[in-house]
C-alpha cells in the first residue's frame, strides 16, 4: 500500500526531479506534486510524494534535514479536508 507524505519548508527553486530523488534513497517513488499558488503560479514552498514503499524510513532520515539551505518539514500527510463552496 502507497502512503502519501508531506513534505514543508522548501527552498521555491526546488524542482519535483530533486524531491523525487532524494526520496528515491529510500524506496520506490511513485509521484511527486509540488504546489504552485493558483494566482501568481509561484512555488509555494511544500509539495507531497507518494511512496510505494521505503516511506516510514524517508520521513525518519529526511525530517529536519537540509534540503538547498532550508530545514525540510517531512511527515505523513494528513487527509484533504473538505471545503465549503465559493459563491
């Protein structure tokens, strides 16, 4: 089973083949989705990987680590929160 994991606090020059990498170290990669703002399409500075495997170990050895000078926030993402419609 895949598990999906957060990941904070990038640097917004971060690129999802950088991410992807890192990530790879420790078990199959099966997609990685960083967040543009809707606006602007700025980089946000978060994203998500997926994992088929390896993930509990990724979030160990990468949380806290330094990813391009800034301190990666790396933990396993919570469900999408349903929200009310725009009117």
């Amino acid at each position: 089973m895949s598990k999906n994991i957060y990941v904070g606090n990038l640097p917004f020059s971060a690129s999802e083949d950088q991410i992807r990498g890192a990530f790879a170290n420790y078990g199959e990669v099966t997609s990685v989705k960083l967040i543009n703002d809707r606006e602007t399409g700025r980089p946000r500075g978060f994203g998500f990987v997926e994992m088929s495997s390896g993930a509990d170990e990724a979030i160990q050895a990468l949380n806290g680590s330094d990813f391009g000078g800034r301190s990666m926030k790396v933990n396993e993402a919570r469900p999408r929160e349903e929200r009310r419609p725009r009117w």
